[in-house]
C-alpha cells in the first residue's frame, strides 16, 4: 500500500491539499517569506517547536524521519557544518524530543559557531549514553520475562521421535515468509493452522491471509482448497500482553496446539531496539508462554544472520550466539539477538526448539511474494542505473520458497530439535556474481566502483522518490561495517545435512534462477526500467 501511494504521488494523481488551504494568503513562496528553514520544517510537519516528545511520539513514520533527517543535514551543510551533518543520524532524530531539537535550530540560527561547539559535545555524550543503555536493556531482556509452568521443565520428549504436527500455531502468516510457511505446512502435512493476524475479525484476517497467499502468484486450485479448508486465522497482535488474545483463545491454543512456527517480526532497518522491543522480544516471550503451557509443543523461531551484527569472524558457525553482543549497533538485528537470547534460554528449560537463521531472502523462483527489504531496494537501484561494486561480501539469496519448504522439511525431521540452522547458500557468491547473471538475463551494463566510491555514487544519484532513499543513511553509515566484513562467510554444515535427510528437503536452486526470480518480481512491481519483454526473450532463448 506504501509503494502503491508513492508511486500516485509520484505520478501527481493526488491532489494537494496545501494548494487549496494557502489560495488566500498567496502563495507557499510568500508564506514561506522571513521564515527560517526550521519554520518551514515545523509548518510541514504540523508542529509547535515545543513539544516534550520526540519526532516518533508525534506520529513521524520511518520514511518521514528519513526526510526529516536529510534536512536537519542540509541545513547544517548551509552553516558550514558538513562533519557535524554526517554525525546526525536516524538514532538521534528519534530520541531527541522536538523541542530539544528546534531549541537547537534556533541556536544555529542566532549564533551558529557556539551552537555548532554545543551540538559536537552533545552528540559525544548522547552517542556514549545511547550505547550504554541499549546495552543494559537488552543484556536485562535476553531471558524470559515469566517462569515457565511445572510440566515445561519436565525431561524434553527423546529427540529421535518423528515430529508429527497435528495443529500449529504460525505468527507472520501475512509478512514476506509467512505465506510460503502456510504453503509448505499444507504441503507436507496434515495440520490444521491456526495463523496469528491482525485484523477486527476472522472474515477480515481471512481476506488478509488470502491476499498474502495470493502475493505468492498463481496458487494452484488444489492449494487454495486446502488453505480454505485447513488454515484458520487467528485475530491477534504480538505486541500486546498474551497476544492480544480473548482468555478463551489462549486456552484453546495451549490445550490443543502441538507445533509453534514464529516467524512475526518487525523489520525496520531505522528504528532503535526500544522501538522494535515490543514486537520482536516481548512479542517473543508472550508466543513462548504459549508454547510452555498446557500441551507440550515444538518451538521453531525464525531468527536472522543479523544476530551477528557487523561480525567480522571469517566464519560464522551455526553453534555461535554472539553472546558478547559484539557489532549490534541497530534496532533489528538487536532486538532479533535478544529475541534468540530468550528462545535459548526456553531450550534450557526443556522446551523443544529449533532456531533458523536466513540470511538474505529472496523472491521466489517464479518471482512471486512481497519483499521490498533492503537488498531488493539496492538491487533495483543498481539495475536502475547500471551501476555495480567489486565487494567480496558473501551475498546468499536463497529464495522464499526454498526458505520456507526447508524450514517445514526440517521441522518434521527426527533429530532435528534443540539445534540452529544457518539457511544460507551452500556455495559463497558475491555481487559481482549478481549483476553479471543481470547482465546475462537481460543485457543491462553496469559500471564497477570499489566499495569506498560505490557509496559517493549511491549518495549523488539517489532522489528521495527512489525506493532506496529511506535506507540510504544506514547503507551510508554502515559502509566501513560491511567492508570489514568482506571475507566473513557462513557455515552451514548443520542445515544442510538436516536440508538433505529429509524427503522434503529442497537443494539451492542456481544461482542463476534465483536472480530471475528477483528480476521476475522487480518487473511485476514496476520498480526497474528493464522490461518484462528483455527478460522473457532472453529466458525463452537459453
């Protein structure tokens, strides 16, 4: 729906509203007339100045805080303060209440050198004060919020068994993976699924459900007959105590659910851990309660790579926890460490467990799904304007339906409990790999830069329209990170043995398909200038 609204926007099939309100009082130049840029800031956004809250409290959606940001950044370039405009980041302008911050503004505009003096201490010291308490919340966080029930740390069931799942339990049935898990759980069992969703009822989670799946593609009939008949939603929301859930839906779910599939999260690259908190730990914790009481039940989290932060180790093994929380420096990938953190420590109190960590997730191999993260969102950047980097950072795209099908093949596997999976390419690719397979697929050039002229060139050439703009700063910030990451690579000896003992298991497909699929998805979302035609002629010619 957000892209959808952009793409009007950017098509001027809205009408503006400020062109009607300002008719009488001339135009928005003259009303702009002896105002400061930080007047214009505030008008645009609806604000006194002295507010005690910060830009996040008054309703700024991560897209609005990005925009924000840039123009705190460009007017501290105008006062000759391009060092102090590099140092703001997406942090800052969410801490910061907006009084504090146009305090600031009106400082710089009487008196810009002791202004400038002031704001250098002050980032120092809200960096330093930052740092330190993300890192006491989340080292208080990283273990469960409630004692588990008696029964729960009774001895776990023999990890030989063959997991047999009857009725599971799924969270982000309606996010990029969910609707490949409901495909593969009808796939390859018999269960009933009851799906966490958000919505005022089960008719609107059911058209909700029904969309995710239909985001997919073309769902065979055979499918779409099991998901009416076997899928149940479930009206509820993971940042809420108990989930949101009536008392008698609690109860039903801890008597009768033997399997729990939680794969909900928030994925926000900009938000900071205590913002992401709610959803993705607290969250956590409460789909855990659930899984201790009543009936005892198998508990796979879907977890991320990101766990390691900007690790540098040159292999990254399935057995590692980073439990120093080294390199953990935003929102997600801290908020998905604790969110790890509790789940172990429900293994250690004999729940049975599973934990699988994708890295990059792609579209499917037919192009299907609805993921706009931040690999997709540079990936159609580049193709967008033939531009490429030499890096050698691992890059392992495995698609959404390999992800999903082996993450259920697995789960139904004796043996396979109380263990953590890397699901990763088993072959090491790079970004070179990608743009010549684009190259190949559809005769788009690109221009190599090294990594440390390939983010200038980001920087000039993205617009605020492009679908990379909300992410540009944290790529910006982050680029020293991902160079000193450029020979870490991930072992996954343990999923890919699991992968294979299954009947289910599904191999990597080539590489080469996956990066069809990625092409196929860009250009049924519009959001690439290559058309459908190229890549259809070139794949109907191999």
């Amino acid at each position: 729906m957000r892209h959808k609204t952009k793409q009007m926007w950017l098509e001027g099939k809205f009408t503006v509203l400020s062109e009607f309100s300002r008719e009488k009082d001339g135009s928005a130049e003259s009303c702009a007339e002896g105002q400061s840029s930080f007047d214009v800031l505030k008008a645009r956004y609806n604000l006194t100045g002295n507010e005690s809250y910060n830009l996040v409290e008054a309703g700024l959606d991560s897209l609005d805080l990005v925009v924000f940001m840039h123009e705190i950044k460009e007017l501290l370039k105008e006062k000759g303060a391009d060092l102090l405009a590099r140092q703001v980041d997406i942090g800052l302008i969410q801490r910061v209440s907006v009084a504090e911050l146009f305090r600031l503004a009106e400082q710089l505009e009487r008196a810009p050198e002791e202004a400038l003096v002031l704001l250098r201490h002050s980032l120092t010291a809200f960096r330093d004060e930052q740092r330190a308490a993300e890192k006491l919340m989340m080292s208080n966080d990283r273990k469960l919020i409630f004692v588990p029930p008696a029964p729960a740390l009774l001895p776990p069931a023999p990890l030989q068994d063959v997991p047999i799942l009857d009725r599971v339990l799924l969270t982000g049935g309606t996010g990029f993976i969910g609707p490949f898990l409901v495909k593969s759980l009808l796939e390859q069992t018999r269960a009933k699924i009851y799906v966490l969703v958000r919505s005022s009822d089960e008719l609107q989670g059911r058209q909700r459900l029904r969309a995710a799946m239909e985001s997919m593609g073309p769902c065979a009939a055979g499918l779409m007959q099991m998901f009416e008949s076997r899928v149940i939603p479930v009206c509820g929301d993971l940042g809420q105590p108990k989930l949101g859930l009536t008392p008698e839906v609690w109860d039903f779910l801890a008597n009768e659910m033997d399997t729990v599939f939680h794969n909900g999260a928030t994925v926000n690259y900009l938000f900071n851990y205590d913002r992401m908190r709610d959803a993705n730990v607290l969250g956590t914790n409460e789909v855990l309660r659930l899984a201790f009481e009543r009936r005892p039940k198998s508990f796979n989290y879907i977890s991320t790579t990101f766990v390691f932060g900007w690790a540098v180790k040159s292999v990254l093994y399935e057995t590692d926890l980073n439990q120093n929380m080294e390199l953990l420096d935003f929102g997600y990938s801290q908020s998905k460490w604790v969110a790890e953190q509790v789940v172990m420590d429900a293994r250690r109190l004999g729940l049975a467990t599973r934990i699988f960590r994708p890295a990059l997730v792609s579209p499917s191999v037919a192009g299907g799904g609805n993921n706009f993260d931040i690999a997709v969102r540079l990936v159609a950047f580049m193709v967008n304007h033939g531009i490429g980097v030499d890096a050698m950072n691992q890059v392992s795209f495995v698609p959404a339906d390999i992800t999903a099908n082996n993450i259920v093949a697995i789960s139904t596997t004796p043996g396979t409990a109380n263990k953590t999976y890397h699901v990763t390419r088993d072959d090491y690719a790079n970004m070179l790999d990608i743009t010549g397979l684009i190259t190949k697929a559809t005769g788009r050039q690109f221009e190599i830069f090294s990594l440390p002229d390939f983010v200038p060139e980001l920087i000039k050439r993205c617009r605020k329209e492009d679908l990379l703009f909300p992410l540009l700063d944290f790529l910006v910030g982050s680029v020293d990170n991902i160079s000193s990451m450029e020979f870490k690579r991930y072992d996954s000896s343990c999923y890919q043995a699991a992968r294979d003992a299954s009947a289910w298991g599904q191999p990597d497909p080539s590489l080469e398909d996956t990066v069809n699929g990625i092409l196929k998805f860009m250009n049924r979302k519009g959001i690439i200038s290559v058309s459908l035609g190229e890549l259809n002629v070139v794949a109907a010619g191999q």
